[in-house]
C-alpha cells in the first residue's frame, strides 16, 4: 500500500492524497493539481493522463514521468 503523499493543490488550495487522486497530476512538474481542478481545466490539456488510461501507473506530468 501506498503511503500518503499529502499536496495543496496550486488552484483551489483544496488538500489531497496525490496517490489515491485519480486525475491528480503536477503541472509543469511541481504545481500539483488536484482531482477537481484537472477535470475542470481539462479541455485546456487533452494530454492530462488518467491511471485507467496508463495501465495503473501514476503519471506526474503531460511527458509522461512515471513515479
């Protein structure tokens, strides 16, 4: 199991678990963007991945930086 990685998300200033979000990713590689947020703002960047989408891995960023 995961441990928790606890992140402010850079738009909402909501908290969350980056390991349990689904949609969750940092923008640009260090603005982490909560669940909420990235499926708002998601028609701006259509390459935002979900775990569905990558096989279970957690993608960090649009380059594909796998965790």
């Amino acid at each position: 199991m995961a441990e928790e990685k606890i992140e402010t998300c850079f738009i909402c200033g909501k908290k969350f678990d980056m390991n349990k979000a689904e949609l969750a990713y940092y923008r640009n590689g260090q603005f982490p963007i909560c669940d909420f947020c990235a499926d708002f703002y998601r028609f701006y960047n259509e390459e935002i991945p979900t775990r569905k989408e990558n096989n279970g891995e957690k993608i960090l960023n649009y380059k594909n930086i796998k965790v």
